[in-house]
C-alpha cells in the first residue's frame, strides 16, 4: 500500500468505520424490532434466535475465508464486493414476505457481511503503521459500535412505530451506497507479498462445526433427543477433523501457531465472551421491555439508552487507554462492569425495578465500551503485516462465534423456563440461569484479561511474532558468497 498523507488516512478510517456502522447498527436495530416480526409473521422464539443467528453464523463461518481471500487478491477488491451484497441482502430482507425468507435473505446479506469488518480492519492495519497511531485509530472503529448502540434502539424505535419493521433494513441502502462511491474513490488497493492458497476443506469443516452446534443449541428445547446428539456428534467430529487437517497443512485457514500467543488467545476467548453477553444482554432486555413491561419500541429503545450511551462513551476512552497504557485496565474494567451487571439481574431481580434496570444497562454499557478496543488492538499487534488479514478475521470471527452462541444459548435457557401460558409471570424467574451466563461471560473477561497481559504473555507474543515472519530469501553475490 503506497503512504499516504494524515489527510488521506484519515479518509480512509472514515470509509471503513462506514460499513462497521451499517453492520453494527444492523444488528441493534433487529433486536428492537424482533417483537413486532414475532407477530406479524407469526413466529416462535426458536424463529427470532434464527433471524439473528443464520447472519452471524454465516458470518462467523466465512470471516476468515474473506480475511485470507483480501490478502490473496486485494483488500480494496473484496471490500467493494462486499458493500454491494450487503446492500443488496439489505434490499431483500426488506421485501421479506415470511420468516424463511428473512432467515435466507439474512444469509445473503452475512456474505456481504463477511467481506467488510475482517477487510475493513486489514486495511486500517495497513495505513496506520505507527502503533500509537494505529491504537487510536482501532478506538475510534470501536467507537462505531458505540455509536450503533446508541443510535440502533431509537432509530429501530422509531422506525418500527411510524413504519414497519422492514423500513430497518433500508437505512443500509444509502450509507451502504456512499461507502461504496467513497471506496471506488479513496480507498487504495493492497495485498500481501505471498499470496495464500484456499483451504476448501478447512472451510466446509468450520461451517459444518458451528452450524451444527448452533443448531443443536437452539432446537434442543423442542427437538428429541437423539437428534440433538446427533448434531451435537457432528459438531465434535467436526472441530477434531479441523484440528488434525490444519497442523498438516502449510497454508491453512486458521495458522493455529497465532494462539501460542497468550495475549492473542486471550483476545479470542474475551471476544467469543465479550459478545455472547452482548448478544445475549440485547435478545433479553428487547424481549422483556416489550413482551413483559408492554412497551413499544420506542419507548424499549429509549430505556436501552443508557447503556448504549455509556458504550459510545467509554469505547473511544478505552481506545486511548490501550494506546497509552496497554490492554489490561481496560479488560479488568470491562470484566468487573459486566460482571457486576449480570448479577444484578440474575441474583436481585434488578429488570424488576426501575432504579436497578437503570444501573444494569449502565454498568453493561461501561463494560461493553471498554472490551472491544483491546480485543482488536491485541490481535492484530505483534502478529507480521503480511497476515493482518488473517489475524483480524479470527478476531471478528471470536466475535461473530460468541454472538451465535450468546443468542442460542440464552434464547434456549429461556425458552426451557418460561411459560406460554403465562410468558409474562414467568419470564423473569426463567431468564435469571440466562442472567448467570452472562456474569459468566463477564468474569471470563476479567480473569482472562488479568492473566493474558502481563510480561509473561508479552513475552508469547514476541516469540509467536519471531516464528510467523517468513524465513529471509538467501542469494548469492557475484563471487558465489551466501548473502
């Protein structure tokens, strides 16, 4: 990639945060909206997990493959295929006329999907060289998802009372458009010196392993037994195939050598937390403001901006901290917060009074702000530029995976406790195990973020760094001499 001036980087900053802000605010928007799809395409719980998890999970199973394919044939060429079929898969979903087709269109648009934050994040990688510079920079893309969070319930709030649900999926259209315009326009090609060869077959193993988990997780309130174990056996089989296949190859799709690095380890098991409590955090409250307190939602998406405050708030600041002062405060923050929130709800009952609802979304929204930026920072810090397309897609891919989880996970628990019959005087009794996962998540995050940024993990990273950077190319000089 040619150097460019601060003016032109920071143009191009601009333009990939455009399609973190259409992906992210796609997915606060949807879980405001998710009460008013129930009823008017008359679906179950297991249908509103899929509405949300059949985009992650393709998402999370092609990040990598869009991570490696960018470095191979050029960022800026899949970055713009990308925004076209998520537009497109936007337009769809749109014109949905039944759940099936919702779930399908969601589909479409998690290729595009796919093709945008791993892509988006490589090239931010490679303009911003300085790492101070490039922490920064990585704070203010964490910042969109603040940004998403704050403006995703009252703009889905909104939209859903005076429209429809599908006018939700129409605010890509223009922003996805002129991302696209200002791309073709700003956005300089790059590549990898060494190309990577396609790994087919670890690709079909990583959809075959999280599809059937996801679906052994979300149907296994209502499937039988045995076909539950079933695909839970394939998910098994799957992982262990995986992991046998990739240590043969000399390319593969995940190099598992990335997670002898305690720090970048570390970054995809917070991700894989961080998001499932968010996932998780966001399916709950929507359920429990609309379909238990009756609100619209508007006034829903109003009672979540607190949290969505405290997360645009807080993502940039930790950004700063982890450019000045490394990962670890902002981890411990985020662990505690999250914690903290969890078992709020879960121990306390806290939804169940105003005073409490408020202070959860706040310490949640805190302890979100803080977890993303040392995520992206960790994983893509340390690790040699030719992969900071691969690096960057596992991250987004730990994201993506705990987003799915957190989704099927909590939306099983809950289903398994709560009544039919009488949703609303058992919902909070049956969501209280969910909250408890939750504050799980949370601890994880702070016992993770504790142990995984110290000198000892430092010093994982560098050697994990030494054993990634390709062997030098040795020559001869004119007089035969080794050079």
């Amino acid at each position: 990639m040619p150097e460019l001036s601060p003016r032109h980087r920071m143009l191009v900053l601009a333009i990939c945060c455009m399609s973190l802000l259409i992906v992210s605010l796609d997915n606060t928007v949807l879980n405001v909206a998710l009460p008013s799809m129930q009823k008017e395409l008359h679906a179950s719980l297991a249908g509103l997990q899929w509405t949300i998890d059949a985009y992650t999970l393709v998402l999370a199973s092609l990040l990598m493959l869009a991570g490696s394919t960018a470095d191979r044939i050029g960022r800026r060429k899949v970055f713009i295929a990308g925004l076209v079929i998520f537009t497109l898969g936007s337009l769809l979903c749109s014109l949905a006329p039944n759940l099936e087709s919702l779930v399908a269109f969601r589909m479409v648009q998690a290729v595009g999907g796919s093709m945008l934050n791993p892509v988006a994040m490589s090239i931010i990688t490679n303009t911003f060289t300085d790492p101070r510079e490039r922490a920064r920079a990585i704070g203010a893309w964490g910042s969109v998802v603040g940004i998403s969070m704050a403006l995703g319930p009252l703009v889905g709030g909104l939209l859903v009372d005076s429209v429809g649900w599908r006018s939700i999926f129409w605010i890509n259209l223009p922003v996805g458009l002129a991302a696209l315009l200002l791309t073709l326009r700003y956005v300089p090609e790059s590549r990898a010196p060494k190309a990577r060869r396609p790994d087919p077959v670890g690709q079909l193993l990583v959809i075959a392993l999280l599809g059937s988990l996801t679906y052994a997780i979300i149907e296994a309130p209502t499937s039988g037994a045995v076909k539950i174990v079933a695909f839970g056996a394939v998910a098994v089989a799957s992982l262990i195939g995986f992991l046998r296949y990739e240590r043969r190859r000399d390319e593969p799709l995940i190099d598992l050598r990335f997670f002898r690095s305690a720090p970048f380890s570390g970054a995809t098991v917070i991700a894989v937390c961080g998001f499932a409590a968010l996932s998780g955090f966001l399916f709950l409250s929507t359920l429990y403001l609309q379909n238990v307190r009756g609100l619209d939602a508007l006034h829903a998406g109003l009672w979540m901006l607190p949290m969505a405050a405290m997360c645009f708030v807080c993502a940039p600041l930790s950004g700063r901290l982890v450019g000045s002062r490394g990962p670890r405060l902002p981890l411990l923050i985020a662990g505690v917060a999250m914690t903290a929130s969890g078992v709020l709800f879960a121990a306390f009952e806290g939804e169940t009074s105003n005073t409490t609802l408020v202070i959860g979304y706040v310490l949640f929204g805190l302890g979100f702000g803080f977890v993303n930026a040392p995520i992206t920072n960790t994983a893509v810090s340390g690790m040699p530029r030719a992969q900071a397309g691969v690096a960057s897609a596992i991250a987004s891919t730990s994201r993506q995976i705990g987003g799915t989880l957190g989704v099927a996970v909590i939306g099983a628990v809950l289903a398994s406790g709560v009544s039919t019959t009488a949703y609303k005087d058992t919902f909070v009794a049956a969501a209280a195990p969910a909250w408890w996962i939750i504050a799980g998540c949370g601890l994880a995050v702070l016992l993770l973020g504790a142990l995984t940024s110290g000198a000892w993990a430092r010093k994982t990273a560098e050697q994990t760094a030494a054993r990634l950077q390709p062997e030098p190319v040795r020559t001869r000089d004119s007089t035969g001499v080794q050079a």
